[in-house]
C-alpha cells in the first residue's frame, strides 16, 4: 500500500518550522554583532588591565573580574526588561538623577578625594554615583524630547528640554566634577540633535557653553583671591587647563601627567614592547595607569597596531548600536541609544585625546577598558539598553 509522504513524516516538517520559528526569534531577540563585539571588547579590556594592575597593591585584577561579573547580570536584568515601560518615568528618574549626583554631598557617607566629593562609601565599598547618573540623564532625556515626536522646533520645547538638562549638570559641578558634567553635556546634546532640534540652536547652546567655561577660566583667580578659597575651579583643574594650553609648562610638576603620557604612548612604536613589558607603566613612571591612562598603557606594551584594535572594536559597537537605533520601533528607544553613543563617544575621544595633549587632562575613563566597578556597571547597564531597545522593537511573547 502507498504511503502519503506528507503523513509519513509529518515531524519532519514540524521540527523544521519549530527550529526556522527559534531561529527566527532568537535574531529578533539577540542582535548577534553588537554581543560579540562588546565580547571582544570586555575581553580586550581584561587584558590590559591585568598587565596595568600586576604588581600594584592599591588596584585588584580581581576586583575588576567581579565588576564585569556584576554588570553581565545587570545587563541581562536590564536585557529582559522593555524600554518602553520607561518612557512613564520621567519624574521619578529625574529625582533618581538628582539623589544620585548630590548623594556624595552627605556628611555621613559622602568621601572626599582630590577636592572633589564624588564617592560614597557604603557597607566597606566605594561607589561613584555620579556614574550611574549618567544611565538615569539618559533615560530623563529620552523621556523628555520623545514627547515632542521628533520635531523639536519649538524654541520653548527646546529651552525646556535645554533646562532639564541643566538641573543634573549644575548639580554635578556642585562637587566639583567638570568630567562628568561635560559627558552629561554630550548626553544631552546628542538626544536634542536625534529629536530634531535646530542645529543652529545647538551651534548656540554649545557656544554658549564653551563662552561660560571661558568666563569662569579668567574669573576664577579673581574671586579665588576675594573669597580666599576655590570658588569654581580646584587648583589642580586649573593647572590642567594651564598644561593643555602650554605643554612644556613645569614638566617636573603640573606637568608631569601629561609628559609621561605622552613619552609612554609614543614609546610603544608600531607593535609595541609586548603584553606585561611595559616599562613606563610598568616601573611607575605613568600615574593612573589602570584608570585615566590605560590607553597609554595599551599604546606602549602592543603599540600603534593594538590601538588600532581598539579603535576598530570601539567602531563597530558604535556601528551596531547605530544599527539598533534606526530599528527602533519608537524614537523613545532611538534616543536611549544616541544618549548612550554620545557618552561613548564623548569619553572615547576625550580620554585618548588627552594622552596625545589634544584634550585637557579629566578623570574621564575609557569605556570597557578604564579599571573601576561603578564606570564598568555603567558600560554595561547602557549595553543592556541597547540590547533592549534591539529585543523589544516587536513585542516578544
């Protein structure tokens, strides 16, 4: 007797459409391409850290491994969770925003370190809340601007979004932290120019901006001496600026950081003096090795081809994550994405442009590579937004 071959093997069929239907949703759920290149990237970071930190007794390779540990779990919660229940928190986040960056103000748990009151210490450990500040100003700015659908014209939408944004930025130079108030800065100017404001107003915010910074650079001596203490800026970020400017100032004092940043990052030559064979570094010679100048660190033990490797994963997470925001299925999700590229990119280009002298000298890390716990569960939570945004672009059931 003949046998129908459709009713013959009818799994055959059915476990093909079921393995096509998890295909299909796993590429829907798990952007492929960004995982792997934040992979590599973590990785890479690993790495090099392991060779800044060996030997020292002040930084814990181990310490860093749980704070990668940490922020995987953190960026799968975040992963799981859809954006666009966000979108309904705009005055809880921006309180969230606020209690986070004034935090380190408090007289009990508040610490102070180079001037600057930007940690607290809770249960034996510091935390810098004003990283984890820069996620909420994201999440309030793309609330605020998704309002207007992408058409900011408004002059007074426009100066009410601009005044959003100043309530964590005034609040951060309350520490002082000049660093993390630019990056919240880059955050905000990257959301208004993804919801459609007028260039020309953002010429004149930014203008605006850089005119403010000069008037307190030329006041700030002046009220210094009237007031009889650090009114605006500590002495050490106005000897910063002083070194950006003139280079060859005081190379044996103010400008020390800079002159060994550079004599490490130029020592590395095209493939550099080999992993853990820093000498630089290595010896003591480069302050802040596996914090503000690890780039330097990179540059001189795999030299101008292992930079190269850097800059080449850093362009493809901002490739991919450029890729997420145009596939967003709401601006809300695209502006999360902008306000996280624009702190990557901002921190990117201003810590390896101030080992080279092009940038004045911050305490802005280099993301995925900078040791620290707080900055790595930043990169981190802001990966698991994007990753989010990529998920939750078509409901998942």
């Amino acid at each position: 007797m003949a046998i129908n071959p459709r009713i013959e093997n009818p799994s055959v069929r059915t476990s093909s459409s079921t393995a096509g239907d998890i295909v299909r949703n796993f590429v829907r759920v798990v952007n492929m391409p960004m995982l792997i290149v934040a992979t590599l990237t973590v990785l890479f970071g690993l790495l090099i850290v392991s060779s800044a930190v060996e030997g020292s007794s002040d930084y814990s390779f181990n310490r860093q491994v749980i704070g990668v540990g940490i922020g995987f779990v953190l960026m799968l919660i975040i992963w799981r969770i859809d954006y666009h229940k966000l979108g309904a928190l705009f005055v809880p986040l921006l309180i969230i925003d606020v209690v986070l960056i004034l935090s380190p103000l408090l007289p009990i748990i508040g610490v102070e370190a180079k001037g600057a009151h930007s940690w607290i210490s809770l249960f034996g450990q510091q935390i810098q809340p004003g990283e984890l500040a820069k996620i909420v100003t994201i999440l309030v700015m793309a609330t605020m601007v998704s309002r207007y659908g992408g058409r900011l014209k408004s002059g007074k939408e426009y100066l009410k979004c601009v005044g959003i944004l100043l309530i964590p930025c005034v609040c951060i130079m309350a520490q002082p932290d000049l660093g993390t108030g630019m990056v919240l800065f880059a955050i905000g100017l990257a959301a208004l120019f993804t919801g459609g404001a007028d260039w020309k107003w953002l010429l004149a915010t930014f203008v605006i901006v850089a005119l403010l910074i000069v008037g307190v650079i030329m006041l700030d001596p002046i009220l210094d001496d009237m007031m009889g203490h650090d009114v605006f800026l500590k002495e050490y970020q106005m000897n910063r600026l002083l070194v950006f400017i003139d280079p060859t100032l005081d190379p044996s004092g103010v400008g020390y950081n800079l002159a060994q940043s550079k004599i490490t990052v130029g020592s590395g030559g095209l493939v550099g003096k080999g992993l853990y064979a820093g000498t630089q570094s290595g010896l003591g010679f480069l302050p802040e090795a596996p914090t503000d100048f690890i780039f330097c660190v990179l540059a001189e033990e795999l030299g101008f081809l292992g930079c190269i490797a850097l800059l080449g994963l850093y362009a493809g997470l901002i490739a991919c994550s450029f890729w997420i925001a145009v596939r967003a299925d709401h601006q809300f999700g695209a502006l999360i994405i902008m306000g996280i590229v624009g702190m990557w990119v901002f921190q990117i280009l201003e810590n390896i442009g101030m080992t080279i002298g092009l940038m004045p000298i911050t305490g802005i890390p280099l993301p995925f590579m900078s040791y620290g716990s707080s900055f790595m569960l930043v990169n981190f939570m802001a990966l698991g937004l994007v990753l989010s945004v990529w998920a939750h672009r078509v409901k998942i059931t």
